[in-house]
C-alpha cells in the first residue's frame, strides 16, 4: 500500500470510488429487498381479491360440478394456478397425482378455514415440490368445510421478475459509477491542485524564493491556506531582510569604531604619535570601546527582550519620584549645553512596573532628547488619562521629517546617520524603549515637526486606588 501513502490524490480517489461502490451495493441490496417485497405483497393482495371473487361464487351445499367448471375454466385465463379441492378422490382426477386438503393444510390452517378466514402461505410446498405463494380460501357450509379454493403462483415467475429489474439496476449502476468516477476524478484534481502548487511553493520557500505567490481566488478552507500561506512567505521574507538589515547594520556599526581602535592603537604602538598626543589618541579609543560596549549592551537587550521568557520584576512604584531620581543625572550636560529642563509630575500616581527597566526608558528617550537639542530645553509632565497615566517629554531639538516617522522606532533607523554616529547613538534606543513599553501593556507615540521639536508621550496603566 506505499503506492498510496505518498499521495493524497490517491487517498481522494480511493475514497471516492469506496464510497459509490458501498453507495451502489447498498443501494442494490436495499432496493432489491424492498422491490421483492412490495411485489410480493402485490402479488399476495391480488390472489386474495381473487380468491374472495371466486369464493363467493359458492351458494352453500355440496360442491357443484357448475362451480368446478368455472373455477376450473378461471384458472386457464389466470397467471396463478388455482383449483378446488372437496375430496381426495375428486381431486386426484383433477391433477396427475393423488391430494387432498388435508395434506394442503395442516391442523392450525384448517382451524383458521374453519372461522371463515383466508390462510396464506409462501414458501417450499412438498407436494408441489417447488416455492410458491399461495392464498387458501374456505368454502363454509354454515360451521362445515365444504371444500377449499386454492391459488397459488410459482415464486419461480416473481424471481423472474426480480432478476429483470436486478439486470436493469446493475447497468444503471455501472453507467452511474463510470460518470461517478469521471467527475470524482475531475474534483480529485481540482481539488489537490491548489495543494501540489502550495508544496511546490513551499520548497521554493525553502531554497530562499520569497516571491513566489499563490494565486487562489476561492474564499474556502483552501484558499484561506493558500492566503496563510502567502502572508507567511511575505512574513519570512520581511523577517529576513530585516535579519540581513540587522546583521548589515550591526557590522556597518562596529566597523567604524574597531577601525578607530585600530588606527589609533597601531599608531601608539609604532610611536609616531607624539607624546603629547598620545593621551588624545587614549581618549578616542576609549570612546570608541566605550560606542561598542554601549552597541553590544544595546543588543543584547533586545535579544532579551524579543525572547519570550523575558519576564519583568513588577512591584508598585511611585512614579513621579522615579522620574525625577533618573533626571538628575541629566543635570550637568543640560547646564553644560545651556539647556532648561521642567517637569510637572503628579505625586499620586502608582504603577506596576519594573523600576529598573522604567528608568531606562526614561534614558532612552532623554538621551535622544539632549543629543538632539541645542538650544531651548526639555519639558517633562506626568498626568492622569482616563483609568492610565501619561509621561510625556517634549524638546525644541532639530525634529523629525514628516516621512521619517513611521520608521523611527526601527532598529538601527537614523534620520541623520552621520551625525548619530558622531555623537554616539547606536539607532536602538526607541526600539528598546517601545518594547519595555509594551512589556508594560503601555503605548509610545512620538510626535515631532523638522525644525521646532519632538513630543514622545507614554501611556501606562496605574494601580487603581
């Protein structure tokens, strides 16, 4: 049976044709059995209205001659065999070999005459030695049997007509499974053609073809697979360009600072660097240790974050004293860069949450804040909205391009990649700070205009009192 296992069109069409054969034979059988039946009670019915017919020609008395006559005359126009039996001696003239009623009926039968009712019998008849279908009919003289009309039918003739509507049945049943098989066939096909294309299209997926589509317009089970499984190769395929993008933007990242490194390193060891320099030189390979050892920390944390075992260590934390705790240590650059930075915190405002990863959100976004505004400041306000809370943080820096915001929060994303990287950024911090948010059931939407500023506002459950 290997031959059928490694194809689900087989199964189909195996099925198929089971099911019309078990369909057919049943049908057969079932039709078979009700036809012969009904036919018989047809046939039974119209001996007994016979029967009744010649049964109430009999006036009473002995039998008449005039009566056997008839009967005898009925018989020859009829397709049942029917004769009349008073006594043996009569009836052996009649017939080529000697019988009487007695040997007709048996006791029960003959009780059931004698109360005047008609007794049926079908079966083998040893006298007759065939299977017939008969109706016995009592001839009453007041409470004394007179004599029996007796009419019967071969079953022989009823099985004729049996096997005739039988032959017929097989040659309907034969042209209807050639058509059955020919249009399960057609629907074996159409059905499992969608299915050898998604195979097909899956080991395309599997060699690294993404672009391959299957184009199914049907709205059943197997053209929702076919758009699952379009939306799945569009999905692999996004998630690998952004693995190559990342992997491309982790390598574009560290190849500047390691070639800093190196550069300046080289350049101590082989002592063409004066020695008042040197200490110069110390210092720029000391930032650049110091980007890396940020961009892999950056990393690192969004690889914990992305896994889903990453669990938050939540307790409730008064917000408003959190944030101002993480703000003072932006004290000495903003006075250093000349900038204002208020905040209006409401004191009230309880959240569940990880302190430490609450603090590096609030880092994240102040570091792109201060790193991007040169003049004006910084404002902060902690609100209540609705049954949450809102931190929402909002500079006079250089801004954000109207067509950079939707893509802002990508990884490794700058609007200004050369002056990021001058001054430090590794293009993660927004997507960390989105994905604490979330870890937090919270929302971060940023909002900013080229040239006036940047709003990111960050809305959080609170512990309801």
């Amino acid at each position: 049976m290997s031959f059928i296992k490694d194809s689900l069109a087989k199964k189909l069409w195996l099925t198929i044709t089971a099911a019309i054969v078990i369909t057919i034979l049943y049908s057969y059988f079932l039709s078979y059995l009700f036809y012969e039946k009904l036919y018989v009670k047809n046939v039974e019915a119209a001996l007994i209205e016979e029967g009744a017919r010649l049964a109430s020609e009999y006036e009473g008395g002995p039998l008449s001659q005039e009566l056997k006559d008839k009967i005898e005359w009925y018989s020859t126009k009829s397709e049942s065999e029917i004769f009349i039996v008073s006594n043996p001696r009569e009836l052996s003239a009649c017939l080529p070999f000697e019988i009487d009623y007695e040997s007709l009926i048996n006791g029960a039968e003959r009780e059931e005459l004698l109360n005047g009712n008609p007794v049926k019998k079908i079966g083998y008849e040893e006298r007759f030695d065939r299977n017939i279908l008969a109706v016995v009919f009592p001839l009453l003289d007041e409470s004394r049997l007179e004599g029996i009309i007796y009419l019967y039918l071969p079953l022989a003739k009823i099985s004729e007509v049996t096997t005739d509507f039988a032959y017929l049945w097989m040659i309907a049943a034969f042209l209807f499974l050639i058509i059955a098989l020919f249009f399960g066939t057609y629907l074996v096909r159409r059905l499992t053609k969608p299915l050898l294309e998604m195979k097909e299209a899956a080991e395309s997926v599997s060699r690294g073809d993404y672009s391959i589509k299957l184009d199914n317009a049907s709205t059943d089970e197997i053209g929702q697979l076919a758009n699952a499984f379009n939306h799945m190769a569009t999905s692999i395929q996004e998630e690998d360009d952004r693995k190559k993008d990342f992997l491309a933007n982790v390598s574009h990242e560290l190849r500047t600072p390691i070639s800093y490194v190196k550069g300046y390193s080289d350049a101590l060891i082989s002592g063409i660097v004066k020695k008042e320099e040197s200490n110069r030189y110390l210092s720029l390979i000391h930032r650049e240790a110091v980007r890396m050892e940020r961009l892999v920390g950056d990393l690192l944390d969004l690889s914990k974050l992305d896994s889903d075992e990453y669990k938050l260590e939540k307790m409730p934390l008064p917000l408003a004293q959190l944030i101002e705790d993480s703000l003072q240590k932006y004290m000495p650059i903003m006075r250093e860069k000349n900038l204002q930075l208020q905040f209006d915190l409401d004191p009230d405002i309880i959240i569940n949450g990880d302190e430490g990863r609450i603090e590096q959100i609030i880092q994240n976004i102040m570091d792109n804040s201060i790193r991007y505004t040169n003049e004006g400041g910084i404002s902060l306000k902690l609100y209540k909205v609705n049954e949450g809370c809102c931190i929402e943080i909002t500079d006079s820096g250089i801004g954000i391009p109207e067509e950079d915001l939707g893509k802002i929060k990508q990884r490794f994303f700058r609007v200004n990649k050369a002056r990021t990287r001058n001054d430090g950024g590794t293009g993660l911090g927004l997507a960390i700070a989105e994905k604490l948010v979330n870890l937090h059931n919270g929302t971060l939407t940023i909002k900013s205009k080229l040239g006036e500023g940047t709003s990111v506002k960050i809305d959080l459950p609170v512990i309801l009192e």
